[in-house]
C-alpha cells in the first residue's frame, strides 16, 4: 500500500504505509469466518502469538510463522500447565500437526486456515 504525502511546497513524497488497525481488524475478522471460530478466538490465538513469537505491534501477524519450540510454549499457556512435561508427547505432536494445515512445519495464521 502506498501513500503521499503533500511536502511543504507542490512536490509530492511516496511513502509506504502500514496498515491501519481497521485493515488488520477486518483481515482478522475475514479469517475468523473464513476458519469458522469466533473473533474473541482469533483475538486470543493472536495475543498468544505475539507474546511466544516475540513481535510489536507493528509487525504484520500474518507474516509472523512459528516453529514448534514457540508452538510449545503456546500450548503449554493453552493448557494453563507450567511445563512441557506436564503433556504427552502425542498430545503436543498432534496439536502441531492440527494447527500445520499445509505440512510446511511451521505455523502461520493463513495455513492454520481449512482447506
């Protein structure tokens, strides 16, 4: 997405623009019909990727991929457990799997989407 920006006299300046909350919001709220789960859902399987992928808030979420050491984690928050050992490890090896739709072996908000 590009922008301009009206310089103090008549020449213009190309900026990239971010997104805005609303584009995220409406992405968000698209994916959220889309993978047939609640907004509030996504809302909190965000915050949860944000806080275990280390990332601001002006990074673009559906960019961000994680790996299965931060997906462990995430489950572990999930679970409301205090540590790896407290789930199977079928249990951790099938959520993974869950949630990596598209077999890439890291997870991202498009391929947790349904096929």
């Amino acid at each position: 997405m590009k922008a301009k920006l009206q310089a103090g006299s008549a020449e213009e300046e190309e900026v990239s623009a971010k997104p805005t909350k609303i584009d995220t919001s409406m992405a968000m709220y698209d994916l959220s019909k889309a993978m047939n789960i609640s907004y509030s859902d996504l809302q909190a399987a965000c915050e949860l990727l944000k806080k275990y992928a280390k990332v601001d808030e002006h990074d673009d979420l559906f960019k961000v991929r994680i790996r299965m050491t931060q997906f462990e984690h995430i489950l572990c928050d999930m679970c409301h457990v205090s540590s790896l050992t407290d789930l199977s490890c079928d249990f951790v090896l099938a959520a993974f799997q869950q949630a990596d739709r598209d077999g890439s072996g890291d997870i991202d908000l498009r391929s947790a989407k349904p096929s």
